[in-house]
C-alpha cells in the first residue's frame, strides 16, 4: 500500500526538483556541475521528501503523550544513505529515471557518497539497523551519540601490513544532516565539589559546549521518521581575544581547539582496551547532553518528574553511556530537588543496558583517581548509589573496588533490565559476569537476539534476489521478514533453483567486475566464494582460516589431480592500530596470499584476496556474492554476530561454531544446512584447563604441525624468514582461543564444505533454504523485543495487518 505521507512523484518533476539544488544550492548549472554537485543536489532532492513524514511524526508523538525511547550509543555505522532513502522512500526507480534523463549515472552517483564510518563494528551497525526498525515500526525514538569528526580510519597495506589514515567524511558537507546552534547544553569537566552547605555543588574546572546536528531516519514506506540526534563539542568561548590582542595567536584559539578534541575522532578499538582520558570524556560528554536534551524535553511538555519513566525509555548501548545513571540522578537530585532515593528509583525505572560482550579486555574500568578527577561530583554520587544497592539488595557487588570504578556493574545496578545480545551469549552473562548481580536481581537479566535490517541487508544490497523473492511470494516480505518462509515451497523447484543460483552468479559477477576495476584483481566466478569480513581479532580467528588454506595449498600440490573445488578465500577487516598481534595476522594473510597466488600449481583452484578498507559499502558487495559464511570464533566468546545474519539471509550457508547467533541460526535452517565444527563453550573451559593443550594438539595433527612449521621457517615471509616465529610460538605456548584444538576438526568441515559444493543443485538448495529460513533475525522483531521487554513502548502507526486490512 503506498503510503500517503509521501506524494508519488514523475522522474521529470523530480528531475526538477534536482536541478532547482543544483541550481539553489550548489550554485551549479548543469554544464558545470561535478559528481559532487550531482550528489548533494540528488541528496538535499531526497531529504525534501523526507521532511514532511518527519513532521508528521513529530506531531503524533507530540500528541500522543506516549513514551519515547532514547537509543545511547557511541557508534553509530550508517553508511551510505542515498540509496537507503530512495529506497524507504520508494523512490529507487523515480531517481534513476530522473538521473538518466539529465545524462548522469544514478549508480556512479551513489558510489560517490562517502561512508559514514561512526563506529568500529557489529555494535555501531547495530545501532544503524536498530535506528531503521524503529522508524519501520513507528516507535517514536531517538538515537543520540557524537558526530565525529573522523570515522574510523582508513586502512592501507604496505607492503602487507596495516597502515591507518584518518578518515575525513566530513571534509565535505554532509548532506543529510540538520544543524541546530540553538539546540546546546554545557558539559562540565574537573574542579571539585563543595559540600559545606549540606547541598552539594559543582565547580568544574572546564566546560565545553554541546551542539545538535539532527539526520531524519526514514522508515520502511516513508511512514514514520525518526531522529538521529549527533553532538558536536564547541568551545563556550570561540576565541580568547584578550591573548590575541597581546599576539598570542595560538593562545587565543586555545579554547576552541581544546573543546573540538572531545568530538574529534572515533576510537578505533572494538572489544580491545582503551581507558583513555578523552575516551571518558567523550562517554561523559554525549551522554549528559542526551540525558539534559530529554529532560528539558520532557519538562517542556508539562512533565512532572515522578511520571519521568512513564515517558522516557533510555537504552544503554554497552558502558560506554552508562554515566547515564548518575548524571541522570546528579540532574534529578542537584537541579529538581529530589532526595537521593527518588532520584535512583526514577533514574533506573528509565534506563536500560544492553551488554554486548564478556572479553575482560573490552570491560570498562576507570582508575578512580582518574574518574574523580574529572568527574567528581559523579563520583559522590557514584558512592551513594552503591551504597543504597547494597543496602536495598543485601548484595556484596561494589561498584568501585580495587581502586577502580566499574562501569559494568554501574550499568546494571542503574538499569531495570538487563540484556545480552544472543540466547547463548545471555546465559553466559547470567552463569559469568554478572553471577552475583543475577543472583541478587533475579529476573533483571534477559535476553534479545541482535537482528539486521531487510531493507539495506537483502532488498537494497541484493536486488536479483529481491527481484526472485517478490515474483515467488510478493512483495510484503521487506518489513515482514518471515514470509521468506514461503521460499521453503520452491526449494524442490528447478527452475525456482535454477533463477537462485542466477542471481547468486550475478552477484559474483559484480564483486569480480568491482575488484577487477578497484584492485586490478581477477577472480574466478565459477569458483567457490569463501568469505570472512570483520574485525581481526584473535577470537574471531582468521588466523585458523588461514592455516586451514595453508593445509589445503599443501595438499593440491601433493595431489594437483585430485577432484578438488575452486575457491576463493576472501579476507576483509581492520585491526585496531594497537593491536599487535592482529596485526602480525594481517601481514601473515597478506604475505601467505602473494606466494599462494603466485604458485602456478594451484593458481586455478586456490586464491587469497583480501581488499583493504572493508567497510560497510563493501560489506553491501561481498555479502550478495559470497558462497560460503565463515563465522569460526571460539565458542563462548563472540556475543552473537550479525554478519552471520547478513550472510544467511543473501543465501551463504555458514560454516561455524556454537558460539552466539549461530546457535539460533543453526537451529533456524536446519542442522542439514549448516557445517558445525568445533569445541563448545563448556568444552573451551574445560580445555583450557588441560596442560600443554596446544603443544599436544599440534603433536596430535601432522597436517597442522607442518603448516606451522612452514610459517614458523619463513616459507611465506622470505626476505624476513623470522617474521611469524614469536606468532607461532604464541600459538604454542598459549593459545588461549584454542586455534589449534579446532583446527582438524576446522578441516574436517571445510571438506564437507567442497563435497556439497560440488553438487551444485545440492548446494543452491541449501543457500535458498537458509534464505527461507532465517527472516526471524530481522531487527523488527528484535526491536519488537526490546519495546515490549524493557520499554514498553508502543507503534504509533497502524500495525502491518491492520494495514492490510485497509488495502
Ligand atoms: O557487538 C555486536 C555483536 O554482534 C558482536 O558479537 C560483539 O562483539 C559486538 C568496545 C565493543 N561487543 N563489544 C563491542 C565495540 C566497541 C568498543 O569500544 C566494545 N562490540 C561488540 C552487536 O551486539
């Protein structure tokens, strides 16, 4: 049904509505404008359309003086945004068509916009997908977080090893964005609190100022929009004239570039330790703007505090917010003058957290000398709350301990329910980190399995198989993920077989055609696609990937006749620029590539392409054309994965551990259709306990023991022969993510892999079927979870079945 909040439009009079920005904004005509011009003009075209649906939505929320929800994070990975909103917008063909008749090419224009990089991985891509089902289901939201100024950076290989760059989206404007200078709060930092009149107050040392920029997040048929609210630090002075009065030039421009730092760049660490200075600022810094922008908001519309929770749900995406809780209690206690005991009530009835991993590493503790220094009326009141959780609950859980203060247990403590992010990765925090917290708040912890969006994972990313899928069940499925169970029907169908696999092949095609141009690199598309894209980190273990196509290069040149099956092994992903280890991992994958490539005896069966910068546009190419899904963790250690997801729902059956969302979606397509391997979560524990389990797993695996060997003396590093001796000797000597007790097992599964592939009917049955079977991993129903689990928040447009009814 179309939607009436967005009025149908010709490409001619859109065409128009293009050249007028071109024209009104861009200050181009068409004879001089340059692929910029084009963009931003199709761009502002587009946001037009999305504004009056945005109203709208603001309007109903107004009026239904309902809940909203508050969606904290410090990543946000959006990516590019032309072809989300043409296609929410409905508006996909009516902008190609315009474009064309103005002799520019829609596709170019869209490969143009750079990617908003706002976050390091699977939990900033979650908040993107999470912000789309909001707007999709009509929950009025807001997603509020930092508008850096540098993405994530970008990564180069020198001769084979990382290099980073900044990232720079915002060198040029940014065409989605609303800029809102009336819309900024201070954020204080430092100096001390004075307690001497009984009421405590703040005299910070420093302050900066926070200023709005609002994107519009258009849902699915432009029926409602949502909010994306990114804070940028301003200093409350811009320039200190007094200093450049006496020639002081670069004292009086001290301030503003002080302040700027907070909002400057991304940390690059995803589940790796940081415990930086400027990290907790920047944390303490958009939270207290997010928490100030929602109360005066809430205060504006007559609010009276002791209904605060009935209005306002606030999300906590990991720790990284969880400040929240005290600022939420230092601005109800300081500024609106309730007791302490209220004000924690209020303040936990609101919010919410969401935890997202259990590494040690990645669990954030402040120094408390360091908190206290920078905060320290939070800090105060950080002892108070403890306090009143120890004495309600009878709990022994501190909150600051050793000298520290730790902010997961402040989260929790904070929150009225807390979530982990898979049904496996649920129970591992119940039985791990927060044993106790679960015994002494029974019923606190629950679970909602992450999801992805439809609209940008299968509809926008995959449009031959969007195109099968609406001629075989319709075209309803887009918000509506589990009608791709009617797929099921046609997994015995030939020709339904036949059109799957064409749109698979097409697929590789255009990743073949888009690395060839990108990288020189030719790729084979008959053979099979391997694909591995995420962060590199040691638990993930691309390294076993890797040794497992070592082992297998071996093994074709023993046996060059042999019936073997083509692959391409595929490698995507950044190290965090600290990360050594990860790092040496790159190199190896890198070195190891060009001599496999090189070998004239496999080079028709076996190739190692690994593209540099992966990011989420080339997750958008990879993902469509990849045969086979390598989610391969140590079980017990990724949370749950998302790419997973992804692969799944474009037709790459997985091969993978029982480790996060695998589990689900292992039992989703059928144990059948998915290649396990591997120890479990309890049987890592218990091996880990076992002496010498590396040393005896290698000496228990000849084909292992050799590729190790081979590493170890240089054969893929030669001009550097002792380059991986102290990565193989890690490995040996503790392998903490067991890459060695899985590696037969690894092997094993890889060779069903190749004897399944090798029937190809066999093989596009089972990809079709793990797209029929896996629409429950759309976010939709993850946030559906969420709103009735721990908001209780409710759609304010018609539900889809009502809907239906209507049409
Ligand atoms: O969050 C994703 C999960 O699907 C992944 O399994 C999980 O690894 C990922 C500190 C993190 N957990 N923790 C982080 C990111 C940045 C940072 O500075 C931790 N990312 C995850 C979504 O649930």
């Amino acid at each position: 049904m179309p939607d009436m909040s967005i009025p149908p439009v010709t490409p001619q009079d859109f065409g128009a509505e293009i050249l007028r920005h071109l024209k009104h904004s861009l200050g181009k005509d068409e004879s001089h404008a340059a692929l910029y011009d084009w963009r931003m003009s199709l761009s502002l075209a587009l946001r037009d359309r999305v504004v009056d649906p945005w109203f709208e939505s603001t309007r109903k929320t107004y009026e239904a003086r309902g809940k909203r929800v508050y969606y904290l994070s410090m990543e946000f990975l959006i990516g590019r945004l032309i072809e989300d909103v043409a296609i929410n917008l409905g508006m996909e063909e009516v902008a190609q068509a315009a474009l064309a008749e103005l002799g520019q090419d829609y596709a170019k224009i869209v490969a143009d916009e750079p990617d908003a990089a706002l976050g390091n991985g699977g939990l900033g891509r979650l908040a993107a997908c999470f912000m789309d089902s909001l707007s999709t289901l009509g929950i009025p939201a807001y997603g509020y977080g930092i508008r850096y100024e540098h993405g994530l950076f970008e990564q180069h290989f020198e001769n084979g090893a990382q290099m980073e760059t900044a990232e720079t989206w915002l060198a040029q404007r940014h065409a989605w964005e609303f800029e809102r200078p009336e819309v900024s709060y201070p954020i204080h930092f430092g100096g001390h609190v004075d307690e001497a009149e009984g009421s405590p107050v703040w005299h910070p040392e420093e302050t900066v100022m926070a200023s709005a920029y609002d994107t519009p997040v258009i849902g699915w048929q432009g029926r409602w929009a949502n909010t994306l609210r990114l804070w940028s630090a301003k200093p409350i002075t811009a320039f200190d004239l007094a200093s450049f009065n006496r020639g002081d030039y670069m004292a009086a421009s001290a301030p503003e570039a002080l302040a700027r730092t907070i909002s400057r760049v991304l940390y690059p660490d995803d589940t790796t330790k940081t415990g930086k200075e400027l990290r907790l600022k920047q944390e303490y810094f958009f939270t207290s703007a997010s928490i100030q922008d929602l109360l005066r908001r809430f205060l504006s519309e007559g609010g009276d505090l002791a209904e605060l929770a009935d209005h306002v749900a606030i999300q906590l995406n990991d720790t990284h917010p969880a400040i929240a809780g005290p600022e939420l209690v230092r601005l109800l206690m300081d500024e609106h003058g309730l007791d302490v005991a209220r004000a924690i009530s209020t303040a936990r009835r609101c919010l919410a957290y969401t935890n997202h991993t259990l590494l040690p590493e990645a669990l954030e503790r402040w120094p408390e000398e360091l908190f206290q220094s920078i905060l320290p009326r939070h800090h105060r009141i950080i002892q108070l709350i403890e306090a009143a959780h120890l004495a309600d609950s009878g709990s022994a859980v501190r909150i600051i301990e050793h000298g520290e203060v730790k902010m997961g247990e402040l989260a929790f403590v904070m929150a009225h329910k807390v979530n982990g992010v898979s049904a496996l990765h649920s129970d591992l925090v119940k039985e791990t980190v927060f044993a106790d917290l679960n015994r002494d708040y029974p019923g606190r912890i629950i679970n909602q399995t992450n999801g992805i969006t439809p609209r940008r994972w299968l509809y926008s990313c995959n449009p031959p198989l969007r195109a099968l899928i609406n001629e075989t069940i319709g075209t309803a499925w887009p918000d509506d993920l589990q009608q791709l169970e009617g797929l099921s029907a046609h997994a015995g169908d030939a020709a339904f077989l036949d059109r799957f696999q064409a749109a698979k092949d097409a697929n590789k095609a255009r990743l073949a055609d888009w690395l060839k141009a990108r990288d020189g690199v030719v790729l084979d598309p008959a053979a099979m696609f391997d694909v591995q894209i995420k962060r590199i980190h040691e638990y993930k273990r691309q390294l076993m990937n890797l040794l497992e196509t070592i082992a297998l290069w071996n093994e074709i040149r023993e046996n060059p006749n042999g019936d073997w099956t083509p692959r391409v092994k595929i490698f995507g992903g950044k190290a965090a620029p600290g990360y050594v280890v990860a790092k040496e991992i790159i190199h190896l994958i890198n070195d190891t590539a060009k001599l496999i490539n090189a070998d004239p005896a496999t080079r028709d069966l076996l190739q190692i392409v690994y593209p540099e910068n992966y990011n989420v546009s080339m997750a958008e190419i990879l993902i469509p054309a990849a045969d086979l899904s390598e989610q391969i963790s140590t079980a017990g250690k990724e949370a749950s994965g998302t790419g997973n997801m992804k692969f799944a729902l474009n037709g790459a059956p997985t091969i993978g551990t029982l480790d996060g969302a695998n589990v689900e979606i292992r039992e989703c397509v059928g144990a059948e259709n998915f290649f396990l391997f591997g120890l479990t979560a309890a049987e890592v524990t218990a091996r880990r306990a076992e002496p010498n389990y590396a040393r005896r797993a290698v000496e228990a695996s000849p084909r292992l023991a050799r590729v190790l060997k081979q590493i170890e003396s240089g054969v893929f590093s030669p001009s550097d022969k002792g380059r991986y001796s102290g990565l193989i000797q890690g490995l040996l000597d503790h392998d903490y993510f067991l890459v060695t007790c899985d590696f037969d097992s690894y092997f094993e599964a890889q060779r069903r892999v190749d004897t399944v592939f090798a029937d190809q009917a066999a093989w596009t049955r089972m990809a079709a079927l793990n797209t029929a079977r896996v629409g429950w991993f759309s976010s939709d129903r993850t946030i559906t979870g969420y709103a009735r689990d721990i908001w209780t928040a409710s759609s304010l447009i018609a539900s889809r079945s009502s809907r239906k009814d209507v049409a």
